[in-house]
C-alpha cells in the first residue's frame, strides 16, 4: 500500500501530522508493507526567494490577525507540538520561500534520503534558531547531514530549473484531487486525510484501505515455484 503526504516545511500542521501519522504507522501490523512518499506543496508559492519576515508579522499581515491573537496562535501550536514529543519555537521564527527545499526533497527521494532530509528541515525551521530561508549554506549542512552529497546539493541550488518540474507536478497533482490545504493524505489513491488528524483517525484509515485492497488476478495455471516447504523440482 502506498501513503502520498502532500505538505509544506512551512506549515506547523504539517510537522504535528506527520508525528501523529507516524505514530499510527508504528502501530499498524502491516507498516512494513507501506510505501510513504511525501509529494511538494508550497502555502506561498509566489513568495520571492529573498522575501523572509517574522512568522508573527506575517500571521497579522495575512490573516489580519492581532499581534497577540498570532502569539496565542504560536502559543496553542506549541502546546500541540509538544503533545506530540516535538520540539517548536513560538518566538523568532521567520517565514520564506520553501521552493528550493522542496527541489531538495525530490532529489532527496532519487537518493533514498527524503525522509531524513524531511525531518532535518522540519526541526531546523521549528525547533533551531539559524533560519532555513534565504541561506544555501544552511540547506546544504542539512542535505549532507540527510547523508546526500554536498557538490549534488550545491547543483541543485545553483539550477533554479532542476526538480521544478517535479514539485509543481505535485502541486497540480494536489489540485486535482482536491486538496486546498496541507497536510493532506491519500491512501492508495482511495482515500483522503485532511490535516492534523488525531493518529486514531490515521490508525482507522490504514485499516480500511488496507482491508478494501484488490486481490491480485491469477495469470495462467500452476507452474513451478518455491515456497515455505522448498521449491519443487521436475521429476525425470
């Protein structure tokens, strides 16, 4: 069974789901049969690469939100966090463009690293205090530390058109199957998980597409094979 996540860097749901998804996953008697693969989506894909502000002066300008109704909001976020084991920074945190870290990621996935460079860029923006946006020098430390290669990382960087293509195929993808917000979840593109989910809700959703899965069509008769008992072999 496949589990496609379409979330952001950017967005502290996404951080929180992702633990209470993992948490289902550990739990289910099946995880070692599931395929996750996280897919791009950018909340601010207009946003310039250079353009990088303060969350809570973003959140007031956005939203139109008090300064202290988006502290509570970091506040409550927090609280949530820490529920789920993880660490999160309500103050001083900035805000920026996550395309280049999503071209990472899809180079990430070529290598077999997506998922530690996921939660590497994940603590960095929440939990650490150097930023993540506007500094190359720091998403290549973080690639490296995923264990990809620095001159690979480096490339990437320096090509704006490498593994575009890719992150806006996800974002499109996500479009069509209706997906306006993040983190989203699709189940063997069966079923859908909207948000931050309770992992109750994660653990009911595994067991049901797993259990509605198709059985596999024979082809052809009975030939040779091996099984538990040994291979059977043709008798002169």
């Amino acid at each position: 069974m496949r589990v496609e996540i379409w979330s952001d860097i950017a967005c502290p749901w996404c951080y929180v789901g992702k633990a209470r998804f993992e948490k289902a996953l550990a739990a289910f008697p099946h995880r070692e049969q599931v395929e996750v693969v996280h897919r791009s989506f950018e909340l601010d894909p207009g946003r310039a690469k250079g353009d990088v502000q303060p969350v809570i002066s973003m959140l007031t300008r956005k939203y139109g939100m008090s300064e202290a109704q988006a502290e509570a909001g970091e506040d409550n976020l927090g609280a949530q966090a820490a529920g789920e084991g993880l660490p999160y920074r309500t103050r001083g945190r900035d805000h920026g463009s996550t395309f280049d870290m999503h071209r990472l990621l899809h180079l990430a996935r070529a290598r077999g690293r997506q998922e530690e460079l996921l939660d590497l860029l994940y603590r960095a923006n929440f939990a650490e205090e150097r930023s993540v946006f506007d500094d190359d020098g720091r998403l290549v430390e973080l690639a490296v530390a995923a264990g990809l290669d620095a001159d690979a990382v480096r490339e990437v960087l320096a090509d704006p058109t490498a593994y575009a293509d890719e992150v806006r195929a996800d974002q499109r993808e996500a479009a069509e199957l209706g997906a306006s917000g993040v983190p989203f979840f699709v189940l063997d593109r069966k079923y859908g998980v909207s948000g931050a989910q309770p992992a109750e809700v994660f653990t009911q959703a595994l067991t049901q597409a797993w259990g509605e899965r198709p059985p596999l069509a024979a082809v052809g008769g009975d030939a040779q094979a091996c099984g538990p008992d040994g291979c059977a072999v043709p008798q002169k």
